[in-house]
C-alpha cells in the first residue's frame, strides 16, 4: 500500500491512507483514453484528483501517455498494467502542473516504470527550500528526465520569445500544447500549468485551469460516503442517514470548505465546547470522522438545514465550466 501521509504537508491527517484510498477508473474513449480518480483532503474535506491515460498512435512512438499520475496503490498499478497488457508499455509521464498535491505522488509512480520518459511541468518549486525532483522520488535521469519544452517572454526584452527545455517531444505528434509561463508569488510558490489538447480526439487535457462542480457527487467521492455523512449534519449532535440527499448535502459543504476555505453559514464552536461535543458524540456517528478528523471533533454549526444550498447554487452554476 501507499499512504499518502508520506508527504503530508501539515499536522492534520489526509484522507488517502492505506485504508481509505480507493481508484475509480473510467474509460472516456474505448481503445485510446482512461482516467483513474483518487482522493485527497484534509479533515474530511475530499477533494478528487485525476490520472488521464492516452494511448499514444505509431507516429508518436505507441505505447502509453500518463498525465498528473495519482498514488501507485496495488490497485492503481494493477489497472495500468492491465492497460500495458493491451496497449504497450507506459512510455511517457508528464507532470503537467507546479501543484504539490500533484507533484507529491510523480516520483513513487515514476519508480513503477523506470524506462519511461519523466516530462515536467516549467518552473517548478519546493518550500522552505528549493530541491531537486529527485528528492521526491522520480530516480529518472539524463534523457528520461525532461522540461516540457515552451517559449518563455525574455527576461531583458519582453518583445521576445526564447525557447526552453528540449526539442519537440514525440508525443507532440498526438498532442497540441500550451505552457503558461511560471507566475511566482512575492510570498512562496508559484502557478503554472500545461494545457493539451489530443489532436485525434479533440480531447482537452488540463489540470487546475477548467473546474466544474456538479450537483451530484462524483463517483470516486461516492465510493466512501463517510465524508460526505460528516458534513451533512448541522451539529454534531445531529444523527444522519445515507441516502441520496444526505450525500448531497455533504457534498455541497464540502465544497464550500474546499473553495471558499471558511463558508459564511457556519458558527465557529469553542474549544472547550467542541472537545465536550466530540467525547459525548453518538457511536453510530463517530466513526464518520475515524482516521480523518482528530478526536472525531466537529467544530462548527451550521445556521439551519439548507443554510448552504444557495451559496454551492453559485459555485456551480448547474455544473457549468469555469
């Protein structure tokens, strides 16, 4: 197994250990693309993050294209292998994003294919100090290890463009592709992120730069609705079912929590009062918040029963992209 608490970037424990973290795979296009999906959050607020698999045509080498790989649990490699069995070899990872919630789970999946070519997002950072890649586990190197090339604004005159990285990389036969320019913030970090587009499907393939919020929990969200459950109750006093409007409902605040960071429609519990709460809570709810949330603690009430609706109503505009 793979836990992702392997780089856990705070003291709060992340959903995807050992015990929590599922795939969920879907074939977008029989015989040339699939997705795998897992999660990632913080105190039960999940988030999916997303593997996109294109098999390459002959021109570009044959063989597999794995973009923003996720977590290589058994099941994971189990579902690419199967694809490899079929399709040819795994030949091309490329990190398409500076993020670090992408960036952390490049080198463990790397290491499962040694003989495929690393490509990397342009201007990527660490924090506190700047490393090398390879400090997190991508062991390719010289040719198998890559700058996905892109025209930069020159530093001295910015009427011109320089190029960087290598030549044309031979899986640009199949793919069109844009780089927005490293953009560093004055604090710590950095944004940048690479925009494909397969040119036989007229597929898009991003990271971060297009998001859609449906209504309807996505599957990979679905397949442990624990978190979910955790966020429909307005307090935690509250005893909730599953069924289909209970998820919902957790859905939608998680949300909130995983945008907006502090939702308007929420009341903040003491301490003292929320440490009370979560020793006295019913045992058919506390295992919600098992290996996710720190004493199974609920901090908050929400202000009625649909107090969320409107606000996740504006977010997601009926699912619509943004």
């Amino acid at each position: 197994s793979w836990p992702i608490g392997k780089v856990a970037f705070s003291l709060l424990p992340l959903a995807g250990t050992s015990t929590r973290r599922a795939t969920v795979e879907e074939c977008i296009i029989p015989d040339t693309m699939w997705t795998h999906d897992q999660i990632q959050g913080v105190v039960n607020v999940n988030v999916p993050v997303r593997q996109t698999v294109v098999k390459l045509s002959k021109a570009a080498g044959g063989g597999l294209w794995v973009h923003n790989p996720v977590a290589p649990t058994p099941q994971l490699i189990k579902m690419v292998r199967k694809l490899e069995a079929k399709y040819g070899p795994v030949r091309h990872i490329v990190l398409g994003s500076v993020a670090l919630e992408h960036k952390a789970t490049l080198g463990p999946f790397a290491q499962y294919f040694p003989d495929a070519t690393v490509w990397l997002q342009p201007g990527q950072w660490s924090f506190p100090v700047q490393l090398p890649i390879q400090f997190l586990g991508v062991q390719q190197s010289g040719s198998h290890l890559q700058e996905i090339p892109f025209e930069s604004i020159s530093s001295s005159n910015k009427n011109k463009k320089q190029k960087t990285g290598t030549s044309s990389p031979e899986w640009a036969r199949d793919f069109d592709y844009e780089v927005l320019d490293p953009l560093r913030f004055k604090s710590v970090g950095a944004f940048s992120e690479t925009a494909f587009f397969h040119i036989f499907t007229k597929t898009l393939i991003v990271t971060d730069s297009v998001v859609s919020v449906t209504a309807d929990p996505p599957k990979i969200i679905q397949e442990d609705p624990r978190a979910m459950l955790f966020h429909a109750r307005d307090s935690i006093n509250e005893i909730v079912e599953d069924n289909e409007e209970t998820r919902r409902k957790g859905w939608r605040r998680m949300v909130q929590f995983g945008l907006v960071f502090f939702p308007s429609e929420i009341d903040v519990v003491p301490t003292a009062e929320a440490i009370s709460e979560a020793v006295n809570i019913n045992p058919s709810m506390k295992v919600l918040g098992e290996g996710a949330v720190p004493f199974s603690l609920y901090p908050w009430k929400w202000h009625d029963n649909n107090a969320d609706l409107k606000n996740f109503e504006a977010i997601s505009q009926g699912g619509q992209l943004f």
